[in-house]
C-alpha cells in the first residue's frame, strides 16, 4: 500500500449499548477471576487517532483492556476472522466495534479497515504477537501507525494472583522504519510487563 491506497470510505462505527454491553457481560468473568488493577491510564489520549497494542496470553485481554481505558474512549479490536464465523458472535462483536483479521497473511483489507478508523480519529487495538502467548511480533502495528500517522499506547495485560494488572505506557511517535517501531514497541511491552 502507498500514501495514495489510504482508505477513504467511511470508518465502520460503533454501537454504543452493544459496546457497554459487551464490556458489561465480559466484566463479570473478569471481576470473579480478580481485581482490576490499572497504571499508566493518563497515557491514553482521550481524544484523536491512537493504536492500543498489547501482549495477548489470554482470552479475556481485549476485554481487560476495553475495562481499563478511560471511559471517554471506545477500541475496536482487530479479532481473528474465525470468530466472525459464527453469526451471532460475528453481530455482537462486530456491532461493538472489532473487525476481523486473517492471521495467516497479509490482510489488506483488515489494514484498510484499521486506517479508516484511526483516520476518523478513532482507536484501535493490536496484539503485535498475532495469536495468543506468540513470541514473534509482526509489523502490521507499525505499518498502520506510520501510515496513520497514529501514536502508539504500549499496554500490558498480566494476571498476578487474584488481580488483573494493566500497565499503559507513553505513547510511542509514529517514527522510523517498520522494524525499528516494531522492535520498540515489543521492548516497551516487555518493560511494562510485572518482575
């Protein structure tokens, strides 16, 4: 994709009951597993065109993610297609806000939709490792905040104990190359990560 392949059509919206819903009906496993611990939350711009990217271990980590923003911003996370394939999930997640991504290769069409949603100055959120407890980091993060022109908010998920923990860094510049972000960010989640 060059500058002149950013989508221009109209970003895909958010229901707001169905997105409170959503956070609302996951917080109850969350909140029965432990308590919420968040650090780092004044790092999250409350307003403009912002990327969430964070580690993944578990089920749940977009939705401790989504519980631990502050209230004025709503993420629409990249999920993996396969969950699309069921047609009720597909209405529920969809409607509160994610959108689908094939992991098994380059998904222009997920990046498109991911650029006209930050466009709109909304928020997204990546997991940067791709699957669940992935130890390799692709560069779609990067490629979609250089091309956005979009900051970075680093952010890590841990459960410590009876208590989830969520760490959110500063807000890394989109700068550089591809692979020089994208190592940045892994070494930023890393270091937000519990000892």
């Amino acid at each position: 994709m060059t500058k002149t392949d950013v989508p221009t059509a109209k970003a895909p919206t958010v229901n707001p009951f169905m997105y409170a819903l959503v956070c609302f009906t996951t917080g109850i496993p969350i909140y029965l597993q432990g308590t919420l611990h968040v650090e780092g939350r004044e790092h999250v711009p409350l307003t403009g065109r912002v990327i969430v990217a964070g580690n993944h271990e578990s089920g749940l980590d977009p939705f401790v993610i989504a519980q631990a923003l502050p209230k004025e911003r709503k993420v629409q996370f990249m999920a993996k297609k396969e969950l699309f394939q069921n047609p009720v999930l597909r209405y529920v997640i969809g409607t509160g806000g994610s959108f689908p991504v094939d992991r098994e290769g380059n998904d222009v069409g997920a990046v498109r939709t991911a650029l006209r949603i930050l466009q709109a100055e909304g928020m997204v959120g990546i997991f940067p490792e791709g699957t669940r407890g992935g130890t390799e980091l692709h560069g779609g993060v990067a490629l979609i905040a250089l091309k956005a022109k979009a900051p970075i908010v680093p952010v890590s998920v841990a459960k410590v104990k009876r208590r989830w923990l969520v760490r959110f860094g500063a807000p890394i510049p989109p700068e550089g190359r591809i692979r020089e972000l994208t190592e940045r960010v892994g070494r930023t989640i890393a270091e937000l990560r519990p000892t």
